[in-house]
C-alpha cells in the first residue's frame, strides 16, 4: 500500500514539473505573460494540493474500515477461544464455531 502511495505521490510531482516546465515555455515563446504562466501554475498546484488531500483523507478512511474490521474479526476470534477454554475447565459451554468469513 505505501508503495501505492509513494508512486502516485512522484507521479504527481513529475506531472507538475512538466506542467510548470510547459508554462514556462509558452511563457518563453510569448504566447503568455509571466503573469498570466505563474497564475496558471499557482492554480494548478493548488488544486493539486486540494486533490492530494482529498485523495489522502480517502485513503485513511478506507484503510481505518479495513483495520477496523480486522480488529473486530481478532476480537471474535479471541473471545471464541476464551469460550472454548473456560468450557475446557468446565467454566462455561463452548462457543459455537464461527463462520469462515470470506476475504
């Protein structure tokens, strides 16, 4: 998963050092003002940031649903195996198997 991350990450940064190098050569070649390719540029990574954040908040949330079940699924495990061991020492009736939960 971070190697995911990291590659979209130098993505991301090699796509704007093409963009910027891009202005920078309509800028050169007259079709636009300096002022016009800097507030293009400005633009463009600010809404690079914006998606990058946004990008990031989703990931969070997701891998926190998949570490969150995980933890729910270690939970029943582990209360099924006190079950089982109380019922070995007479304490309690076993728990019932649980079901194999597909991944």
């Amino acid at each position: 998963m971070k190697n995911f991350l990291y590659a979209g990450v130098e993505l991301a940064a090699s796509m704007s050092e093409k963009f910027e190098a891009s202005v920078n050569d309509l800028v050169k070649k007259g079709k636009i003002s300096a002022d016009e390719g800097k507030k293009i540029v400005d633009e463009f990574l600010s809404k690079s940031e914006t998606k990058a954040n946004e990008f990031e908040t989703k990931v969070k949330e997701f891998t926190g649903k998949f570490k969150k079940k995980t933890e729910e699924e270690e939970l029943e495990e582990l209360k099924k195996q006190v079950a089982d061991l109380e019922a070995k020492l007479g304490k309690a009736k076993p728990a019932p198997k649980a079901a194999a939960t597909a991944k």
